[in-house]
C-alpha cells in the first residue's frame, strides 16, 4: 500500500504521519489489495480537516471528517474508509454457492 500524506498550512511531522499509517493499517487487514491511499490534513480557522482517497481494483473510495482536533478527525476517517472498504468486500466477493447452498445439502 502506497500512502501519499500531505497538508495544508500544517506541517506533517513524523508523530501524524506515524499515526495515519497504524491507523490505516487497520485497513488493509481487512482487505488486501488497497492499492495506494492519498491523505490531506489542512487546518482552516478552528477546525482540523482530513480527507481521503483510497484506490482498490475496481472502485476509489474517498471520505472526509472534522474535529477540533487532528487525531480524533484521523479516527473518524479511518472508521469511515472501514465501513466503506468492508462493503466494497462484501460486494464483490461471489455470491453463488453451488455446494454450500440449502437446496444442495442432504437431510439426515
């Protein structure tokens, strides 16, 4: 997984971008074939800003929150991007099961 962090009148220091990847880390857990994440963190007035853009083979998935503060909006993005990843999963996995089915089992 290719991660690509940048902002927006804020500096990313190593502690932020530490704390993205083990977060987003999560992520790919749960499905393998992330092929690369672009994360933007500004800052505007009172408010901390994240978004994201995940690329998976077939899809882009893109998410955004806002906090008052920086790591709490980064948990709430990666919580987003994880209901969309696990939905995404869920979609295009095969959905005929030709021996697993009901109809197909015996009766004892």
């Amino acid at each position: 997984m290719n991660l690509q962090l940048t902002g927006h009148h804020l500096e990313v220091t190593p502690a932020l971008r530490e704390y993205v990847e083990t977060k987003l880390s999560k992520i790919s857990n749960h499905f393998d074939h992330v092929i690369d994440v672009k994360v933007t963190m500004r800052v505007e007035k009172l408010a901390q800003k994240v978004e994201a853009t995940l690329h998976v083979p077939g899809n882009d998935m893109h998410a955004e929150s806002s906090d008052e503060n920086m790591y709490s909006a980064i948990d709430i993005l990666t919580d987003k991007l994880d209901r969309q990843v696990l939905k995404h999963k869920e979609k295009s996995g095969n959905h005929r099961k030709v021996n697993g089915a009901v109809k197909h089992q015996t009766i004892n």
